[in-house]
C-alpha cells in the first residue's frame, strides 16, 4: 500500500460500500463497530460507489445537549440518509454514518469482496436484531428503538466549545475551503462572545403574547410548492418564549426566509433521540426538500455537519400557486 491508501478518507474520495460478509466481520453482537451501528436502512448500499461528502470529525449533542462530541473513523456518502424502513416507519431523515471501516477506495482491489446471499441475510439479521433495545426509561425496563441517532452520544466523546482543535481539524481534513474556513471561523467566533455575555438569545425570534397565534390549516403535502415567510411574519406566530405550539423557530432556519421549496414529508412519526421511544405527532409538521441545519449558526455546535431537517409548521410557510401553462 502506498501512504496514499492509508490516509483517511476527506470529501470528493470515491469509495465502494464493502460486501455483507465483510461488513458482517466489523460488527459485534448488537450489529455495532465503536457503539455504531450499522442499521438495516444501509443494506441496500452494499457494492455500491459513493462520493464522500463530508468527514464527521465531529457532531452536535441532541441528547444531553452538551455541545460538541468527538467522533472517528465515520464519513457521509453523499446525501445518504435514513428512510426509516427498519425503524418503524421514522421520518426524521437522518444522514447515516460510515465508519471506514465498511468503506474502501474503488482503486484499491474495488472487485474484491462479494456478497453470497447467506452472508446477506445474516447481515440483515443482526441488523434487524439491533434495532430494539431494552433501556429503564422512569425507573421501567421498556423496549425501544435503537438507532444511529440514537447512538451518537455513546459513540463519540465529549468536545469543549474551548478545544480549538476541532475547529482547525474542519480545515485540514478537507470539509471546508480556507477562504469559507476562515469566514465561519470569524463569524462562530463573534456569536460565541455575544452569547455568553448575553446579547445572542437562544432562539432568534419571539412572539408578542404568551400564545402563538392560531391559523388557517393549509393541509399540505409532499411535492407542493412553499415560500418560507419572513421573520416579521413568522415572529407573530410565536409565543413570547418563541415557540409555536411547542415547535421552536431555530436561528438555523432563518436564512430560508424569502426561499422558495418543496414539501418533501409532513411529519407523523420520529424516534426521540433521548429515550428510543416513538413520537407521534399530530399536529402539523413539515420537512422542507433541501432546507437543512449548517451548524454554522448554532452556537455551542459550530460545524456540525449532521444537516438535521429542521420541523416547519405550516403557519411559517405561504403556499405557492404553480403558474398554469398554455
């Protein structure tokens, strides 16, 4: 090998999802490589190339809400994400992690390492097995679901806001350019002083009462075209805390306001990242096609390349009338 195939893999490497059988050989006996697992939403990319999209040096905590956690040896492919077909139906959309460890270089032996049908199907096995778990969630031992979201927090290690490694390695591991680097650098950095001496609020938008304003349900569905408000408009749907019927208005959202997209879901049912339980939800919901969290505005979390879907409410979107064609 030369020092080439032994560097880790940065964004733009085409790489071939390994076989089941050697993917199989990674795991242990709850389907999992350093508390990872591998889920069976990522079955069907076996053999298959991907272009790496980003290294996940690093992630956001959404379960102790810590700040920052450090993670190794795990890249996205792509825009790769979780259809919830193993996990009960969960429309959360989360991108997967890719430990290398099931990845290789398409110009390293790329042929080698094929699937029999047995290998298959004890790779979707123990992958089904673990996706349910039994934790004491009020002092009961319940069953729940087990994912990688789920997971995250016990698969990486905690990073202090303080630890400017994590920001430089964001450079050199090739996840940013110099000139943008350096942009989201000065900007994290001014945000970061401005919310600990109180001027940066949590969430950017507030209400004028201590009730968000009721509206006409618009009943939309995945395809329709949507214009996101603007944050006048928004903000008097809110709360004086900034909520709309418990939905937050997050700062990551705001520089969708004015843009034009395409419901992709509305949203009936995720995992708790917390608890494993499933959340059913009634009330209106709504992911945006292509409207995602940059990390590059949330303070405590600057660079974290999850893209989370942020949750709209319809109130917070106009619909857009398609042109009619003649």
């Amino acid at each position: 090998m030369t020092s080439a195939d032994n560097r880790p893999l940065r964004p733009g490497d085409i790489v071939e999802v390994r076989s089941a059988a050697e993917i199989l050989a990674t795991l242990d006996g709850s389907a999992a490589l350093d508390k990872m697992p591998f889920m069976p939403e990522m079955i069907p990319h076996t053999r298959r190339r991907y272009r790496i999209s980003r290294r996940v040096d690093k992630i956001c905590d959404t379960i102790a809400r810590t700040g920052s956690r450090r993670m190794y040896g795990t890249v996205y492919l792509e825009d790769l994400r979780c259809d919830g077909s193993g996990h009960g139906g969960c429309q959360a959309g989360c991108m997967l992690y890719w430990k290398e460890a099931w990845l290789r270089r398409v110009d390293n032996d790329s042929g080698a390492g094929n699937s029999s049908e047995e290998s298959l199907a004890n790779l979707e096995h123990l992958a089904r097995a673990g996706t349910r778990i039994v934790r004491e969630l009020g002092g009961e031992q319940s069953e729940v679901w087990r994912c990688q979201a789920t997971e995250a927090f016990s698969a990486s290690t905690h990073l202090k806001t303080s630890n400017l490694a994590q920001y430089w390695r964001e450079l050199t591991n090739g996840n940013f350019g110099l000139l943008r680097f350096i942009g989201l650098a000065a900007r994290g950095f001014i945000m970061e002083i401005a919310r600990r001496v109180g001027l940066l609020k949590p969430l950017p938008l507030r209400g004028p009462g201590s009730k968000s304003m009721p509206v006409e349900p618009l009943d939309l569905q995945p395809g329709d075209l949507v214009q996101v408000r603007s944050p006048t408009e928004i903000a008097a749907t809110l709360d004086e805390d900034g909520f709309n019927r418990k939905l937050s208005f997050d700062r990551e959202m705001l520089p969708y306001c004015g843009r034009t997209f395409r419901i992709k879901d509305r949203v009936r049912r995720i995992i708790d990242d917390t608890t494993g339980r499933m959340i059913n939800i009634p009330k209106d919901c709504l992911i945006l096609d292509g409207a995602v969290c940059s990390g590059e505005r949330s303070a405590g979390r600057w660079f974290c390349p999850r893209q989370i879907y942020p949750y709209w409410r319809e109130a917070w979107v106009r619909r857009v009338e398609k042109p009619d064609r003649t």
